[in-house]
C-alpha cells in the first residue's frame, strides 16, 4: 500500500476523494448525521485547520482509506467533556477526526499503517478520538492499539453516542 500525506492547502483537490470513500463506508446508514452533505460540512470544517494532516492509502492507484485530523484544541466535538488537565494543556496532543477503510480492505491491517503514518514526523504527545459506542469491535480494536476511554459524549442532538478515547504516544 502506498501512503500519501496531504494538508490543507490540498484539501479541495482531495475534498471528493474523502467524500466518496465516506460514502461507501456508510452506505448502510440512512440517518441524516451520515448523510455525505453533513460530512462535507465536517471535512471542510477540519480541513481548514492549519494543522490539518491527512493520509490516504492507495493499491495500485485504487483508495484504499484513510485518516486526518489536526492539533487538539478543547472545545467543538468536547463540549461536555471532562478531559484531563494533562491532555488540555499538553500543545503536542492530535485529535484523529477521521479514519476510513472502505469495506474489502478491512481487517487486512490496512487501517493501522494509515493511521500510524499520520504521526510519522510530527512530534505528537497523545492522539484523541472519539469512536461510536454502537460498534464495540471498533471500540475494541482501537483499545488494542492503546487507547483507552476517558469519557462518552452526543455532541450533537443527532449524533450518536461517542467513546472519547486517548492514547499516549509519549509519556508525558
């Protein structure tokens, strides 16, 4: 598998990529919160981050996923959420948006190289995500990686209950 790093400044030239790939990851939601309009929304508020980063994995010229995200800043996504005064204070810390393999390269270990070639170079403390409660094998596969649950939190009315999830690259 190929792995290319993007930024912001090639957010638009990817924009449809991203979305596309959303789109055959949940083809089988039908609830609003999954709709691609609503993830556009998402893609082009993170993507216009300056620290936005983003990595997309290919075979043979053919996406296979992939994962962005930008440094953590409390707030959005963490309204409610009680984090740890370490985490919100700790400037190194990376807050994983996205990850996303499209079905037929699941379990293949595709996701993992995606998502560890995301903090290659970037000197990054810990890494934050929040992973929908409804998918415990996801939940679980992140737990194996390192991460661990600190919180849950709807931060949306239409959004699904998240495991907000840290895992610490560095000891701090």
């Amino acid at each position: 598998m190929d792995l290319k790093r993007y930024t912001r400044e090639d957010a638009r030239d990817i924009r449809t990529l991203l979305l596309d790939i959303h789109d055959e990851c949940y083809a089988d939601e039908e609830d609003e919160f999954h709709s691609r309009e609503r993830f556009s929304e998402f893609v082009d508020a993170w993507s216009a981050k300056d620290t936005w980063v983003c990595v997309i994995g290919y075979d043979g010229g053919e996406p296979v996923g992939y994962a962005y995200g930008a440094s953590f800043s409390p707030g959005g996504w963490w309204r409610g959420v009680d984090a740890p005064e370490w985490l919100t204070e700790d400037t190194r810390v990376f807050a994983l948006s996205e990850l996303m393999v499209v079905p037929r390269w699941r379990k293949t270990g595709a996701s993992e190289k995606i998502h560890d070639a995301l903090f290659v170079g970037r000197d990054t403390h810990a890494v934050t995500l929040f992973v929908d409660t409804a998918h415990p094998k996801v939940v679980a596969l992140y737990e194996r990686w390192g991460y661990y649950k600190i919180n849950e939190s709807r931060p949306f009315d239409d959004a699904p209950l998240y495991a907000v999830m840290v895992k610490e690259l560095r000891r701090l």
